[in-house]
C-alpha cells in the first residue's frame, strides 16, 4: 500500500485533495495517451494536490430513458493510465473499477494483474448502475473476491448523497461497505449540500452509536458552464435544485457562478458535518473536455482547498 497516502487518510486533521479524471479514448496511440497525461499533470503543476482519481467509465443507459447528452466511447485500460501518472507525477493515484461487465475469474485476473503489472493499490470498485443490466459479478462478491486474495489492496467505496435523499439509507452502506473493507469513500458531485449533510449527519450518528470513527468521505465538485453540461450532471443523477438551476443558466457568467455555488456548498457541509468528526476531503473533476470547464476546475480545486484547509485549521487550533 501507498503509506503515504494512507497516513494523510488516517490524520483527522488535514484534508486530502485529489483530481479526477477519465483515461483518454480507446483508440488513442500509445504517444497521444503520453501528450494527454502530460497535459494534465502541466495543468495540475501549479496546484498542491495529494494524488489522482482515475474513473472506469461504464455505458450507464440501463440506468435511465433519457438519452445520454455525450455520447458515450471505451476509454484506454483505467490500470495503464493509472500507472502512466503515477510514474510521470510520482502522486498516488486511486483507481476505480467497475465490477459488474466480468465474472469472479475475470476480476481475479484483474486484480493480480493491476498489482503485479500495473502497480496499482489504491482502488474503488463501483457495482452496476442498475439492477436491469447484465451484473455478471455483484459489487457484494466483488468485496469478498478482494477480501480472498492475498493482495493487500487499499480499498475504497462511493456514496450517493442522491440514494440517501430519496431512501434514507446511504448512512447504512457506508456502514456495510466500510465492513467489507472499505476504509474511504468518493461522493458523487455535490450540487445539493442538505442532501450531503443529512447523509453524513446519519453515518456521524451511527458510528457514535456503533463505537466507531467515521471513515474519511472525499467530497466531489464540478464546475458547470453550460446548459449541455447542466443536462449531463442531471443525466448522471446529479441533484440540481430548481433554484441552482436557474442562478447557473441565466448568470452572465456561469462557470464563475457555478463556482461560487460550489464553495458556498462546500461551506455548509463543512460547518454541519466536521464538528461531528467525519474526516473530510475533496476531489475535483471537468465532466466535459471544454477547455474552459478543465481551466475551472483547476481555479474551482484553489478555491475549495483553501476554504478547507483554513476550516481546518481553525477547528485543530
């Protein structure tokens, strides 16, 4: 395991800040995988970041009618990209895996292969994103697959404060993943912080009751700039709120908007939930490959780490 990065996970006192991000297209060359890594990690050269998120995008029609806004492409190997900006970067990088397209003997291949060739140790797995598709390996057996092999893998889990709000609930995965292994956990993009303080305000309880310290819940923004990326978030199952909506759209500038929104946002969970002792990070992600959205959340990490750390700091004085 990265020790490092598993010492700044265990320490209550400062946060962790990652970017996310996608590994390039399938049909991608081996040099333009190598020019996209490196402009990424040009752009990241001018900000303080502990490492990076790499995403397993998953074809996620089953989940919803609506047709998808972009349309949806196969990504290089998530481990080989992974791999490149660790050894280009020298940060860690967590590295999700969508579990549910392969069977258990797939995902064992998968996990010996991503820790003996790839380097990989930190990771995420993420089950289907409906009960409607092809699950060809539950995100339940997943756990126990990591759990039966002898690689000691830093596990993590995602959270949906948008599964809370409408079934009251999300406290109680927390609970049950952070059972199976799972010792962090990545939220979906935050537009609506009462759903994320409610969720959290839940799992704080519980741990209380339970005897138990909270797991360290690394808190997602994006900027928006556009009604096309406005409708993708929504698309994803993103909670916008009417009014948000409307502050986004009809803004003379609304990725300046959208980034006020997003530290207004963080500033209420922060003041709801770090007195309850839930360690806190961020992670910041574009959802498009708009230059100006990529620019933003650059600006959009700067902003909302600094507002953390000095939370922080006035909290552990």
């Amino acid at each position: 395991m990265n020790a490092s990065l598993q010492e700044r996970f265990s320490d209550p006192q400062r946060g962790v800040y990652f970017i996310g991000t996608t590994p390039p297209r399938n049909n991608a060359s081996a040099d333009q995988v190598n020019e996209i890594a490196d402009k990424l990690l040009n752009r990241l050269s001018a900000i303080d970041f502990d490492g990076v998120i790499v995403y397993d995008i998953q074809d996620e029609s089953s989940r919803i009618d609506k047709p998808r806004p972009f349309p949806f492409m196969q990504t290089h190997d998530p481990r080989d990209y992974s791999r490149l900006l660790r050894e280009k970067s020298q940060h860690p990088v967590i590295t999700y895996k969508s579990v549910s397209q392969k069977n258990r003997q797939d995902f064992d291949q998968w996990l010996e292969e991503a820790w003996s060739q790839y380097g990989i140790r930190d990771i995420v797995m993420v089950g289907s994103p409906s009960s409607n598709g092809d699950v060809r390996l539950s995100l339940s057996d997943a756990y126990k697959a990591l759990f039966e092999q002898p690689r000691n893998y830093h596990l993590g889990g995602v959270t949906i404060a948008e599964r809370h709000a409408k079934k009251g609930d999300e406290h109680q995965r927390l609970l049950k993943k952070g059972d199976q292994g799972c010792s962090f956990f990545v939220s979906q993009a935050v537009y609506n912080p009462q759903a994320t303080i409610d969720m959290l305000i839940r799992y704080a309880r519980e741990c209380k009751e339970r005897g138990i310290t909270p797991q360290r819940v690394i808190l997602t923004f994006t900027p928006c700039g556009s009604a096309k990326t406005l409708e993708f978030m929504e698309w994803l199952g993103i909670s916008v709120p009417e009014g948000t909506r409307y502050r986004i759209l009809d803004a003379h500038n609304p990725l300046a908007e959208s980034i006020r929104i997003c530290r207004s946002n963080l500033e209420q969970i922060i003041e709801a939930c770090i007195p309850l002792g839930v360690p806190l990070g961020l992670n910041i992600e574009s959802l498009t490959n708009r230059k100006d959205e990529i620019d933003a959340a650059i600006r959009l990490f700067k902003l909302l780490k600094a507002t953390l750390d000095l939370k922080l700091a006035e909290r552990f004085i």
